[in-house]
C-alpha cells in the first residue's frame, strides 16, 4: 500500500484527487494540507510515502515547500501537480529534488502511474519534460530563470509576488543583508534592473499568477 499525503489550496483539487484515488487498490490518501508549511508537517508526520504537491499556494508556496521537505526528508518523493505547463518550472523543480512535474490537465490515470513511478525511488518524467532535459544537456539555451540556484528561484518569486527583503529575511530565517546578496545575484542572472521588472518577467514567463 502507498501512503499519499495531498498538498493543495484548493478544497475541491483535493476532494477529486482524494475521490480518484481511493479507487486505486494499492493506494491510499494518509492526510492532506493547504499550503506549504502543512505540506511539512505532514512530511514530519512520516504517514505518507508520496508527496503531491501544487506549486501556486498562499503563505509558503510549493518552491519553497518542496526546498524544505528535500532538506529534512531527502528520500521523501515529492511529485509536483500543478497548473503551470511543464515548460515554466519542471525541469528547474526536478533539479531541485522534485520526483515528477505533471499538469492538472494531464489524464488522472497518469498520476495513479506517476505515484507508482515515483514510490519505487524512480523519476516520473513526462515525454515533454525529457525532450527538454535533453536539450538543455545538448546545450540550447534555456531560458534565464532556469539558471537560477535552488535558494535564487526562491527568494525571485518571492520578490516577483511583492514582498519585501524584510519580511522574506523574516519567514526564511535568514539576514537582511544575506536576502538582499540573493536579489542582486538574480538580478544580474536575469538582466533585470528592479523589483518590478521581476513581477513582469515572472508574469510573461507565466511563473506566477
């Protein structure tokens, strides 16, 4: 038997998935949460063996959710359900620990194998998603946001999502001085000159909603 913990903002996302998934004989839904910081308590929990994890959550999103899990619980699977097409964030969240990237419009029957996959210690990589592994190890470019550290991507759409250098020094438990070497570092990677061209680009780059 999997054990699944259900990581959504969305009462009705998590209703069908719980609704879809209890069908499945060999799995089974242990808990569920809203946002980021439940995803982690659900993790410390040790009831589940599979992650599901949205990315776009109020209070701590899914990339910061998923740097904390990985973090504590390295072996943890965490496979990412989100509405965001694979081409704004999955090979960025694969390098970053994730097990899977999948669309919530893929066919459920996919996330069913897509558990499977990942419960066994393997990676569930869509076609997709490996056609642009493959051509970012052959060299083409990809695209700025892409290129950005684990803690880099982090403290951008942070940034991009209004907050202040204060206030993410607050909730990641880091210095002022250390949140604001992070912003000049994504800056430069991402040519950009303010706050406000973050925003814009995270909003064309559909990164954020």
């Amino acid at each position: 038997m999997i054990r699944v913990g259900i990581v959504d903002d969305h009462s009705i996302v998590r209703s069908g998935l719980r609704q879809f998934l209890s069908e499945e004989v060999d799995l089974r839904i242990t808990g569920e949460a809203r946002n980021g910081r439940e995803a982690l308590e659900l993790a410390r929990g040790g009831e589940v063996d599979v992650l599901l994890l949205d990315i776009s959550m109020p209070d701590q999103g899914g990339v910061d959710a998923l740097a904390a899990i990985k973090a504590r619980f390295p072996q943890l699977p965490v496979l990412i359900l989100s509405g965001f097409p694979e081409t704004q964030y999955a090979t960025a969240l694969l390098r970053q620990g994730a097990s899977g990237y999948l669309n919530k419009d893929c066919d459920p029957n996919d996330i069913a194998t897509a558990i499977r996959t990942v419960a066994l210690g393997r990676r569930y990589i869509t076609s997709a998603v490996a056609e642009m592994l493959a051509d970012g190890l052959s060299g083409d470019d990809r695209p700025p946001h892409e290129l950005l550290s684990e803690r880099e991507l982090q403290v951008f759409l942070r940034l991009a999502q209004g907050q202040t250098v204060g206030q993410m020094a607050e909730s990641m438990f880091l210095s002022v001085k250390t949140i604001s070497t992070y912003r000049t570092r994504v800056l430069e990677k991402l040519k950009l000159q303010t706050n406000s061209d973050l925003t814009y680009y995270a909003l064309k780059n559909g990164l954020i909603q």
